[in-house]
C-alpha cells in the first residue's frame, strides 16, 4: 500500500493530469457514471470550524476514495491552514487499500482550484481578461492559477477582495510572487461591476455580490457555500441569472450556492444545467454575451476520487522509473 505525505504528494502532481481527470469526472456524474451516496458534514461552531466525509466511485476506475476535509476558518490567526484532511484509496476489484494520502487538505485545495478555472473559462464570454476574486485564502491562489493555464497566452488580470484589507494584499503579492497579474481591490461592489468573471471563495452565510452589482455579460463562478447555511450570493442575483449550471443538482439546491434561491421558491431543479453536460458538449454553456452565469460548485467526491487516482498513478510510474534505472 502506498503511504505519501504532503510533500511526497506534491512531488508527483501534474497540473494537466489533474485537470483533465476533474474534468472527466465531471462528466462522468453528469452522465450517471458515479456512485457517491450524500456528504457526512459536522459542524464546530465553537471553533468556526466544518469537517466533510465525501466518498465516490467513477464507473470503470481502478478504485474508490474516501475523503475526510476539515475547515477551521479561525487557524490562519493561529499561525495554522485553514484546510486540513486526508485521502483513502482502495480498490474497485478487490476492497483492498491502495493508498494513504496524508494530504492535510492539499488535494481538495489543488481539484478545487481545477474545478473552478474550469467552470470559469468555459463560461465566461470570449475574450475575458479580468477576475475578480473574492476571498483571499490559499483557495485565492489555487483559483488563479488554475484559471492562467487554462487561458494560454493570454494574460489575466486578477482583482482581490477580502473582509480585511491586509489579507487581500497578502494574497495579490502571493499571485504576483507566482508571475499573475494581481492587485487587492477595497470596494466590492464597483470590483464586481468592471470585470469579466467574479470566483468567489469564502464560507460567508450572507451574500456578498447582489444582483445589481453585476454587469451584463458576467460569469460567476461561486464555490465558498458547501454546507447548509453558506451563501455568498444575493438571492435575486441568483433567481435573475440567465444560466445556472452546477455539479449536482440534489448538492446545488440543498448544500451549495443555490439553496438559498431554492429555499425561496425562486430556483427549482429544472432550471440547472450540469457542468459536465457543458465540459462534454452535449450543452452549449452561454449562449449570449451579456448573458449572466453563474456555476455553483459544491464539491464532488467523484473530483478526489479521480485526483488522487492520478497520484497513485504518477508514484507507479515513478517507481518503475526507478526501478528501470
């Protein structure tokens, strides 16, 4: 059995592996090709604290994974992440244990970041340059790259907002340290109606962009609400939206962006459209473009499942490198 910790792990990522897999994975749950029964979640309001257990299966894998994900928003005042957790990995033809990841959260931070630059770059309009990203956690940096290497040569600029003025900075010269664009911005409302994309990342439960904040033509991609209670954007702003895609519809309008709208009786089941239909083709995403959009991205199992597999992949193949050398 395969045993890595954080640093062995990040050793063998490929950034181009791991997001083709989350988008496959995607795809895959769109099209029914996932087993993943409904998120375990506990919350420690004590200590501004969540854990989620998320386990999921892609129809033809090698294996399943298990994942446990902690979120203690108070630890960066600590001199600790945010994010902690861990991977399991065992096998779909036998039961056995494959792997060990002792990630501390890594692994959900790198596929989240994945997961958003995917949604963002395919449906924001055409030739969007500017972002704005709401929140400034390691999330913050993850969202931003991932986002750059889908858009090629083409350079974005990134805007940065956050509660605290310090940590938006903090964060931009991070993004600026990687080779971005970047810059922290203090006024949220004129930031989110001057650019082309807004990602946000935060565990609010109150909204933070309203409808009239928006421009036309606007993607937003909101991935901070995962639990019951989040939200981050304004009711209106979701119900007027144009298109609303999501990973799971049941997640989207029980745990994610959208339970707020759905609570109101102003979304329903019907009006979403699953991002793996538009990472496949089979939907053809915006249509317009002063349309607005909005991807409400939950988190699925099936994305830790597929990415911890290119682990498990990527240390075999380093082994038999080895082992030929």
């Amino acid at each position: 059995m395969i045993e890595l910790d954080r640093p062995g792990i990040q050793k063998l990522v490929d950034n181009n592996a791991g997001s083709e897999a989350v988008r496959h994975a995607y795809i895959a749950q769109a099209e029914g090709r996932v087993q993943s029964p409904p998120v375990a979640w506990l919350d420690f309001k004590a200590a501004n604290g969540e854990c989620h257990v998320k386990t999921g299966y892609i129809t033809g894998s090698e294996g399943f994974a298990i994942k446990i994900a902690t979120g203690f928003y108070d630890n960066p005042e600590r001199g600790l992440a945010t994010s902690n957790g861990m991977l399991l990995v065992f096998s779909a033809q036998t039961g056995e244990p494959l792997a060990v990841l002792k990630d501390d959260g890594w692994l959900t931070d790198l596929r989240t970041g994945y997961s958003g630059a995917l949604a963002t770059h395919a449906l924001a309009r055409k030739g969007y340059r500017d972002v704005l990203i709401v929140g400034a956690g390691i999330q913050c940096l993850h969202q931003a790259q991932s986002l750059q290497r889908l858009a090629g040569e083409i350079p974005l600029t990134f805007k940065i907002w956050a509660r605290h003025s310090d940590r938006a900075k903090a964060a931009a010269d991070r993004l600026s340290a990687a080779g971005l664009e970047a810059r922290p911005v203090t006024d949220l409302q004129s930031a989110a109606g001057a650019v082309d994309a807004i990602i946000t990342i935060t565990p609010s439960k109150t909204p933070l962009i309203f409808r009239d904040w928006v421009r036309a033509g606007t993607h937003i991609t909101a991935v901070g609400a995962d639990c019951p209670g989040k939200q981050e954007l304004d009711v209106d702003l979701v119900a007027g939206a144009d298109l609303l895609i999501c990973d799971l519809a049941e997640q989207a309008l029980h745990e994610g962006e959208f339970q707020s709208a759905f609570a109101a009786g102003r979304v329903a089941e019907k009006d979403l459209v699953a991002l793996g239909h538009v990472l496949s083709g089979a939907h053809p995403g915006r249509l317009d473009d002063r349309a607005i959009t909005i991807a409400d991205l939950s988190g699925l199992a099936a994305l830790d499942a597929a990415t911890a597999l290119t682990i498990v992949q990527a240390f075999r193949q380093q082994t038999t490198q080895k082992v030929k050398s």
